[in-house]
C-alpha cells in the first residue's frame, strides 16, 4: 500500500468550514486504500496573531519561547482536522514535529532538519490510521521545540515524503495558482501555468511576488524538492518529476491529465495540487 504525503496550509484550514473540506479530501483519498500522512499548517493568520502577541510583551521575544509559543498554531490545526477524521469514521492520530521524529539543528525560529527518524508514524500507518502532522516544527538533539521559519511545513512535508518513501508529496491550496508578481503590489500580473524549479526558488526569494509574499513557497522547501526528485537512472521519468493535474474540479487528481513537462512544478488550478514523485534514500530536504 503506497503513502500519499499531503500537505494543507493555513488558507486551507483557516476556518471549520475548510477543515470539514480537507477531511472530506483526506477521507476520499484514505478509501481509495492509501496510506495518508497530512502535514498541516497553523490555521489562517495565526502565526502572525501569536508573533504580534509576543512582541506585545517583549520587543525582541526570546527565541526558544517564541518557538514553544509559534508551535502551538500547527497543534491546533491537527487536533481539529483528527476530530473531523473522527466524526467521519476514519482513523486518525496527530503528532507534533517531534512526535514525528523530525530531528532539526538548535536555530530557534529558523531551524534546519537534519534527519528524519518516522517511527510512529509508521506503527499508526501500519495500523490503518490516518496519521495527521504539525508542519514548521521540530525537535533538536537537546530536546529543545524549534521552528523552521516561514514556509516550514512546505519542507516538513517534503522531508517527510523523502522519509516515508512516498509515491507522492502534494502541496495543496485553495488559490487559483502562482503569479508572476504579487497582486498587492504589481497590476495585472500573470498567471504561470507551470514552473521549474530553478523559477520557483527565484519567486520565493523575491519580495515582490505572491509566492514569496504570501510565503506559499519556501526556498528551502523548492530545493529540497527538487532533489528528492532526483531518482536513480532506474526509475521512470515520471517518478522524477513535478506534474499536475491542471483540471476545474474542488480537488485536483493526482493522476488526472494535464501532465507538465518534466523538471516543472504546476501552478494552477482551483486545488493547486504540486505533486513530487520520488525515490529517495537520504533525507533531502531543507539542506543546502
């Protein structure tokens, strides 16, 4: 039985309403008799609403406290979306970043992971469970609680699928795609239909773009992606590259048509569904 990685953020679960919807998406995709792994972001502005909670109290946070203050978001977020699992007859369990074993170095609010060691879950997989868990966090080898900046669940999403040897890491959202600039900013910017790897990594770093002001890509994230897709010469092209299914329902198919060219990340559609195919037996992610 193959692993699906799927990840939502906080556009996606901002409300009860959209956490209803993932749980339905996740639920349809559980009965098709796949093994699911969900990484979810904090919901809405959340993170935004603790850090400005924080400065409140303290101009310059202490790094480890904004840390175990930051995390508490992406909780919330997977306790909700087990619960909607739940009410729907499907088994599932949450776990934090360190419950997952997402080893990072000791940089608070901007960790890096070093290794993955996905224990448990595993054993919930293996279970039938439906393993649900919080994006943009870690534990370092002190035992401490870190963050991995922003964007972090992008990477703890493909990390994760590099791990867990996943037929796929999908990278979900409810915006109608990736623009060339940022719409706040730039008038009528232009819809990309697909993206290499190299322009993504370029838009995530420049400030005047959606994807990188909207924080929807991570650097980190982009390049760890596209070295998982970089299988042995064995497998088939289609494992190694970025595609989508560019198609008008609620929930893009990851099998569907409308297949990128290979080394491309598709950029729209209403459910933007980037999916990484990969072979991988180093964590990949997050590491330059």
């Amino acid at each position: 039985m193959g692993v699906i990685v799927q990840k939502y953020g906080g556009s996606s679960v901002a409300d009860i309403d959209k956490i209803q919807r993932v749980a339905a998406r996740v639920a349809e995709t559980r009965a098709s008799g796949k093994q699911v792994v969900v990484v979810v972001s904090a919901m809405g502005d959340t993170t935004d609403e603790l850090l400005s909670l924080a400065r409140k109290i303290s101009p310059n946070p202490h790094r480890r406290e904004l840390d175990m203050l930051l995390t508490a978001g992406e909780r919330i977020s997977m306790a909700l979306l087990g619960m909607a699992l739940h009410d729907r007859k499907v088994e599932a369990v949450s776990f934090t970043g360190s419950q997952s074993g997402i080893i990072t170095d000791g940089a608070h609010t901007n960790a890096r992971i070093l290794e993955v060691r996905p224990v448990r879950i595993l054993e919930e997989l293996a279970r039938g469970k439906v393993v649900i868990v919080a994006g943009y966090q870690g534990v370092s080898r002190d035992k401490e609680i870190t963050t991995l900046g922003r964007g972090g669940s992008d990477t703890t999403a493909v990390a994760l699928a590099a791990a867990l040897e996943a037929e796929v890491c999908e990278i979900c959202s409810d915006v109608d795609g990736v623009y060339t600039a940022d719409p706040r900013i730039v008038s009528a910017p232009r819809r990309l239909a697909e993206l290499s790897h190299e322009e993504m990594q370029e838009l995530a770093g420049s400030p005047s773009t959606r994807a990188a002001r909207s924080r929807r890509v991570r650097g980190h994230a982009s390049r760890g992606a596209a070295r998982a897709s970089c299988a042995s010469p064995g497998w088939r092209s289609m494992r190694r590259s970025w595609w989508c299914a560019a198609q008008t329902s609620p929930c893009c198919s990851a099998t569907g048509p409308g297949r990128a060219r290979r080394g491309t990340i598709a950029a729209s559609c209403r459910w933007r569904t980037c999916t990484a195919s990969r072979r991988c037996s180093r964590i990949c992610a997050a590491r330059k």
